[in-house]
C-alpha cells in the first residue's frame, strides 16, 4: 500500500511537472517571454487529537494452578478400599478411600446405647418434676379450701359472738332494772315495817309491802337464772375450736405447699442432672461419629487427581498426604515485573491473555502484586483466569498484553505526520491550499500515533503523505485517501 501510495505520488508530481512544460512552451511560443507556473503537490491530511497516548506491552508468564492441595488422612489405619486413580476429577467431598474402621463403629454402637440410657433417665426425671408440680397444685388448692373453711368459721364466731354480746346486754339492762325494782321493795318493807310498829299501816298494808318485796326479789332471781341459761345455751367454745382446727388444717396445707416448692426443686435439679447426662452422652456418640467419619479420605478441594499414595492393605498415615489435588476450574498467570510496570497492575484490573498453543485469547483479574521485589528487582503479579473446559494447563507459557499510558492529556498526531526539517521536530497544515510548518516538541514515540506539544489545536489537519516534499508555503493539493 505504501509503495502504491509513492507511485501514484510520482505519478501525479510528473503529470503537474509536464502540464507545466507544455503551458510554459505555449506561452512562450505566442508571447515570445518565459512564464513560470507554480506547482500543486498532492497531499494527504488527518487531524489532530487531544488525549492520552498508550501502547500495548507484552510481558510472558507461567501458568499456574488456582489451588493445590494434598489430602491427608485425618486418622491413620489399614486402607480398605480406594476409589479413585490419577486423572479422575473429583469434587469437593467425593470419598477417595475408606480404611479400616471396625473399631470406630463399635465405639458408635456403645455410646448410642448411654446416650439411650441417659435419655431414658432424663423422661423419668421429667415425670419426676410433672408429679412434682402436680402435687404443689393440689397442695395449693387444698389450702385454699382450708383458707375459706378458716374465713366461714371466723364470720361464724363473730356472727355468734355479736348475738351473745347483745342477748348480754339486754339481760344486763334486765338485771339491773329488777335490782333497782327489788331494793325499792325492801326499802318499801323496811319503811312500812316502822309504820306498823308505829301503828300509822294495817297489817294488810305491810304484807302487800312484804309480798311486793317477794315478787320483786322473785323478778330479779328470775332474770339471773335467764342470764345464765343465756350463758349455757350461746357457748362460744366450739365455734372457737372449730376455728383452730381450721386454723391447723390451713397451716398443714401451707406446709405441703413449701414440701411440694422442695420437690419441684429437687425434681427440677434431677431433670438439670439428666439433661447434663444427655449431653454428654450425644457429645461421646458425635465424638464416635467424627472419629469413625475420619475413617473416610474425602476430597478437600475440587479438581484434578494428580497423585495416589499407597494401596489396599497398605497403612495410611495421618502425617504423609494420600493424594493430590489440583483446580484448574480457574488458573493464574504468573509473571515479573519491572518496578516501573507496576502502576499498570492494580488489584481487579483486566488483562488480555495469550497462550502458546491455544488460539483464542483470554481475560485475566489481578489478583495479587507482590509489594516486595525479588533479589532480582522485579515484581510477582498473577492475574486469575476462568478455565471451565480445562482447556488451560499448569506449566503452559502465556503472554499478558498491557496497555500503557505513555503520555495522558496531550496532542496527539499521526507518526509519519512529524518529521525532522534541519534537526528540528516537525509537521506541517494547511492554510489556504498553502503548507505551514510548525514546529513541535515529541513528547513520547507511538507506533501510529506520537504525543508532541507545539501550536496544534485539536481537529486541526496535519500533512501524513507528502510531508517530506514540502517546504513552508508549498501550494498543496489535499488528496483523499482511497
């Protein structure tokens, strides 16, 4: 192409030159005076740019598993059985061998059989602590039946003792209004007794006296035999008794309440006692589980068996790993680099990939940048990489494609358009169909595109084809480019 472009240019610069000839010979010839025609040069223009200038730098890696791991028995003891040769793929979990583990499981059997017991004696101890309580709420209730029985015979008593008071209280006032009556009649006797001696009253006036002396004295005897039939007849001292016996009852009540709160908390520290037992034991029975569950090689990560030690029969140690491991799920390029380089590789940042024997290209994370160089100087960067088809392989050779930045906010032009014109950096425009030459200062060399600082502005048009015919002032022809 670029030998096509330098024909057509000569080309044209022949064509101008014999148009000119022949224009100059026909005007001499008329005029008989030499005239002098100036000349186009074709050119071809691209514009000016403003922004950063990178390029693209390949650094060359390893590749490296995502992980790698040894499985190592977690319990040694004779291999039984194997289940996997190196090349399987296997996933996390999958059992890789199983070794003797007869005496595990009779260590499981036992402490399955106490953990029974303990939960046996734990249902009894509930039951315990529900009869417990069941009896602190028939004590409770028994009680509150003696309460009432206490509170009816306590209204009673007073109910009796206020009927007792008042019938004492009326025979009182009787009593003493026939006192009052009787001594009245003897004073009467007394004085009619002088009368008669006196002569001043018959005998018939001193014994109706006398017989109301008799009748009051008769009154008054009467009632008092009334107060004490009152006496006999309203008796408090079995309503009283009745009282403490319920008074005792209430109390042995109460005490059956504190006896029953002594057996709740016993029966509840029975119950405590049997949980604890419980625990234990299905701690032991899980104990037995994991030691017979040790037993069995499980993979510990997914990927590639790489190594299988041992064979049937043989012992398996818990101290030397019995097989490899290695995921390639996901690998890791691995390479060094310059201290300079590190401001292109940040944690997260993407990366082209390429990887000798394979066509396609991939995508890589940075994953790790060393903070520490090497004895070396250099730099440890690994970038992560999706594998789901396993196409890439640990000690495969890759080649990471890095873009730098070589200059950010600054002209840009095309290369070829920047030229040296007596030992100065330049370029030329166009103004006018004439060419104008400025000079500028290279700031970093790109493969196609070069960062310089001179009076350019951007979208301004610069000479790319031509430019090393051309002096300031040229008349210029703008080609397009085919």
């Amino acid at each position: 192409m670029r030998r096509k472009n330098t024909r057509k240019i000569a080309g044209l610069l022949s064509g101008v030159a014999v148009m000119a000839i022949m224009a100059g010979c026909s005007k001499g010839e008329a005029s008989g005076e030499e005239v002098t025609v100036a000349k186009e040069i074709p050119v071809e223009v691209a514009e000016v740019s403003y922004g950063s200038l990178s390029d693209s730098n390949r650094l060359t890696g390893t590749i490296i598993p995502e992980t790698e791991v040894d499985v190592v028995p977690k319990a040694p003891g004779e291999i039984k059985q194997i289940m996997v040769q190196k090349g399987d793929i296997v996933k996390v979990g999958d059992v890789l061998a199983r070794l003797d583990d007869s005496a595990e499981r009779n260590a499981v059997q036992q402490q399955q059989v106490a953990l029974k017991q303990a939960q046996s004696g734990l249902k009894s101890a509930q039951s315990g602590l529900s009869n417990a309580q069941s009896g602190k709420s028939k004590a409770a209730k028994s009680y509150e039946q003696a309460q009432a029985s206490v509170r009816q015979v306590e209204a009673s008593l007073a109910e009796a003792r206020k009927s007792l008071n008042d019938n004492l209280d009326n025979i009182e006032f009787q009593i003493k209004n026939a006192k009052l009556a009787w001594d009245q009649a003897k004073q009467n006797v007394e004085r009619m007794e002088v009368l008669l001696a006196e002569g001043l009253i018959s005998q018939q006036n001193y014994d109706d006296a006398s017989n109301g002396e008799q009748n009051a004295r008769n009154a008054y005897e009467q009632v008092q035999l009334n107060k004490s039939q009152v006496d006999s007849s309203i008796s408090l001292q079995s309503l009283e008794a009745s009282l403490d016996q319920s008074k005792i009852g209430a109390s042995i009540a109460q005490s059956s309440i504190q006896d029953a709160d002594i057996g709740i908390r016993q029966a509840q520290a029975a119950v405590e006692q049997a949980q604890a037992s419980v625990e234990q034991a299905q701690l032991a029975v899980d104990s037995a589980r994991e030691r017979l569950a040790d037993k069995v090689i499980v993979a510990t990560a997914s990927g590639e068996i790489t190594q299988v030690s041992g064979e049937v029969g043989a012992m398996a140690s818990g101290q030397q790993p019995f097989a490899s491991i290695v995921s390639i799920d996901k690998v890791k390029v691995s390479v060094n680099i310059l201290p300079d380089q590190l401001s292109a590789f940040k944690q997260g940042t993407t990366l082209e990939v390429e990887v000798n024997g394979l066509k396609e290209a991939f995508t890589g994370t940075v994953t790790y940048v060393s903070t520490v160089g090497t004895g070396s100087g250099l730099f440890a960067v690994e970038a992560e990489i999706d594998n789901p088809n396993h196409v890439i392989r640990p000690g495969m050779v890759a080649t990471i494609v890095v873009d730098e930045i070589l200059a950010s906010n600054t002209t840009l032009v095309p290369t070829n358009a920047v030229i040296q014109k007596e030992g100065e950096s330049v370029v030329f425009t166009v103004v006018d169909g004439k060419s104008v030459l400025k000079e500028v200062e290279v700031i970093r060399y790109g493969t196609d595109t070069t960062a310089v600082a001179g009076d350019l502005t951007e979208s301004e048009e610069v000479v790319v084809k031509g430019q090393n015919l051309l002096n300031d002032g040229d008349s210029v022809k703008i080609m397009k480019e085919d």
